[in-house]
C-alpha cells in the first residue's frame, strides 16, 4: 500500500525539494537524527511526499499552504544519484556527498512543485481524515488512509499539470543556497 509524509519545508530555497529540468528530487534534507527514520529513509518507490508552508514567509509559502507534492519514481543511493548522468549539474547533487551509502534522492518526473504560488489546503478532498492533512513542527506524518491518498491524487491532477507552477520562496538562489549550507537541513 503507498504512503503519504506531510511534513513543513521550512525554507524553500529549490534546493530540497529541487524541482530542476523536469525532476523534482529530494536528496538533502529530512534525515532522521538520533536513531530516527525520517522521510527519505523511509519512503519507497509509489509513495507521495507532501510538503507544506512554514512560518517563516521569507522563505516559505506559510502555513497552510502546499509547495510541492511528487510521487516517488526513483529511490537512488547518493552515489548513484551523483554519478548518473540525467542529475549532473543539479544544486543538490554534490560530489562531497557521493560516498555516502546510506543515504538517498527520491526522484520524481510526476510531481507538483508550486514553491512562491503555493495553493491553500483547504482544497483537498478530507472525507477519509481522522486529522488534518498538513503536519506542523518537526517530523513528518503517514498515517493517511489509502482513500485519502487517492483523493489526494486526483485532486492534485485535476487541478494541475505535472511540473513546475512557481520559483522557490526564498530570496535569491545564490544567498539563499549559503544560508542554507549553514542550516541544519544539509546535513
């Protein structure tokens, strides 16, 4: 059965998630600490991620709100991640980081990146909830019914075209990219 992980994206810089040249992929951010499973160790091929605002409206879509969405085609090692040919170039695929094998990119060509253009949550369908859809603070969420998972979906598709429909929420790439060097996230 897939999965769905809501979690914030704190800043959006377009650098995870990175929606670059018709992949979005998630290869830096939301690795578990002390022990604990996040996001991309977790997520398998047919999965959805979901991503929502933060609090912070310099650098996210605030809260409410949803940056992007992909459905997991790919899960690749950093390694393999670095070395093949279609990422080369990609702001998150870094060859400090190649070495690293136990740790993941999660591509997709199928998603909804919406960055600065966020649309509100109160669109989709929450009939199957128990909870609400978008996870605040850290961690992440995945106790989602597969019929909300479906509806999730077809809401997404019914309203969009796959790709990209906004630039990221941060400033300006190349500033933005040092600040978040320096964060916890790209670690």
């Amino acid at each position: 059965m897939p999965r769905l992980f809501s979690y914030v994206v704190q800043h959006d810089y377009g650098y995870a998630p990175n929606p670059e040249s018709g992949f979005c992929s998630l290869a830096k951010c939301k690795y578990g600490s002390g022990g604990r499973k996040n996001i991309i160790e977790l997520a398998e091929v047919g999965d959805w991620i979901a991503g929502t605002g933060g609090a912070d409206l310099r650098v996210s879509a605030g809260h409410g709100k949803l940056i992007y969405s992909m459905h997991v085609e790919e899960k690749l090692t950093l390694l393999e991640y670095h070395r093949d040919p279609r990422f080369r170039g990609r702001r998150d695929n870094e060859a400090r980081d190649a070495h690293l094998q136990d740790r993941y990119a999660l591509i997709s060509s199928f998603y909804y990146y919406f960055g600065r253009n966020a649309p509100d949550l109160s669109g989709p369908p929450a009939r199957h909830l128990q909870h609400p859809f978008e996870k605040r603070g850290p961690g992440h969420r995945s106790d989602f019914p597969e019929e909300f998972i479906g509806d999730f979906a077809r809401w997404l598709a019914s309203r969009w075209e796959i790709g990209q429909h906004g630039t990221p929420c941060g400033d300006g790439p190349a500033s933005s990219l040092q600040v978040l060097k320096r964060s916890r996230c790209a670690k």
